[in-house]
C-alpha cells in the first residue's frame, strides 16, 4: 500500500514556499489562543466534578489536609476539585476572565506556578486542623492580585489602566482574604492573594530586564574591539 505525500517531491515539481505562514494554532493570535485554554481548562474542570459526582465524592478526599504529609499532594491537586456544582460555577466566570488576562501577558505557566505552591502551602499550614481544602479559588485570588499590581511593579500606565478596571469589576472579592465562617478557606484566599503580588513582583523584574534589551540587528554585528569600529 502506498500513500500520497503531495505533489512537492515529484519529478518537475517545485518546493513550497518558505515563507508561507503556518495555519496551526501556533499562529492564532494570542488572545484567540488564551480564550481556547481557558475554556478547555474549565471544561476539564467540569468534567471532574461530574466524576467526583458520579463516584459519590471520593475525589475530595484528595484535597489538602493541613499539616499532614499526605496532604501535600493535595496541594497539586485542589485546584481541579470542587465541594459542589455550586462552588465550581461560582468560580467559573472569574477564573476565566482572570486566567484570560494573565495568559495575554505571556507569563501565565510562571505565575500560575507560584500562586499554586504560596496558596497551597498556605492552606497546608494554616487551614483548621481535619479538614480538607479543594477549589480554584486560591489560584483565582492570585491571578486578581497579579492582574491588579502587576502595572505598578513595571510601572506600566496601560497595565496599572488594565489593574484599575479589573479592580473595579473584582475587586470586591478580596473581602475573602478575611477569616470567615466555616466553609470557606480564607487561608487559600490570602495566601492565593499574596502569591499573586509576589509572582508580579519576580516577574516584573524579567520585563524590565528584556525592555532595556535592544532587539538584535537583522544584520548581525562586527566589532573588531576598537572605540568607533563599525557594527554591520
């Protein structure tokens, strides 16, 4: 059995060109591509909790359980888990529209890690003892705070703009960061919360370290070590 590879490589035939642009997801643009993983993330996310329904809740079990060595590795896995269809779709249109504007800043893997480990850890350390923390809420709480300072760490008037309008629309939830009743986990919330200023913080540092980098020359340099010798 054969298979056809095209007509490039046949006799008389001509190399496509190679400059032709991709037409992968590679080459959508950023903001088309960070729309698609935040809504493939939270339908995973659904996806689990209609698992964790279905198995009667044995999936919560692997949430983080304060100062238990067990429980650390509930710190990987909280995120992707939910007390209840109500507490996933509360945090649904916020992580989405969060985790969107962190993805268009190019640094959502870093600071995504960063918020994971401050606010798990956080809750690890803190929370009450015998229970079990699950949700994205601390993660969520991270990416406010890293949309809302990130502005003023790079002094950046167009992302302290951005900051200010998010403020506006989220702000209120940082209310959360204040112990509350029982049920809530004001721990992952603030550590969530300062997770997300710290990774603004070390991230920023990065930002202004590539702007003062002057782009190379598309036609390379030469420098024969003496004052005034020229660069082609």
């Amino acid at each position: 059995m054969t298979g056809s590879l095209g007509s490039y490589g046949g006799a008389g035939s001509s190399p496509p060109p190679s400059g032709s642009p991709s037409k992968g997801p590679a080459s959508w643009p950023l903001w088309a591509r960070s729309v698609i993983i935040m809504l493939s993330l939270t339908a995973l996310l659904y996806v689990i909790e209609f698992i964790d329904v279905v198995s009667d809740r044995d999936l919560d079990s692997a949430g983080i359980e304060p100062r238990e060595l067990d429980g650390l590795s509930g710190i990987a896995a909280s995120p992707f888990l939910h007390a209840d269809w109500e507490h996933l779709m509360a945090n649904t249109i916020p992580g989405i529209v969060l985790g969107f504007l962190v993805l268009m800043t190019r640094h959502f893997l870093i600071a995504t890690a960063i918020i994971w480990v401050v606010s798990g850890l956080g809750v690890w350390l803190f929370a009450p003892p015998y229970t079990v923390t699950v949700g994205a809420s601390g993660i969520i709480f991270g990416w406010l705070t890293y949309v809302l300072v990130r502005g003023l760490f790079n002094r950046n008037f167009l992302q302290v703009v951005i900051g200010v309008a998010v403020f506006l629309i989220y702000g209120g939830i940082l209310w959360g960061v204040v112990p509350a009743g029982t049920g809530v986990s004001w721990q992952g919330h603030l550590f969530g919360a300062a997770g997300g200023v710290l990774a603004a913080w070390y991230l920023s540092k990065k930002d202004r370290k590539q702007a003062q980098t002057p782009p190379p020359s598309p036609y390379g340099t030469t420098n024969f070590g003496n004052p005034g010798s020229t660069r082609l």
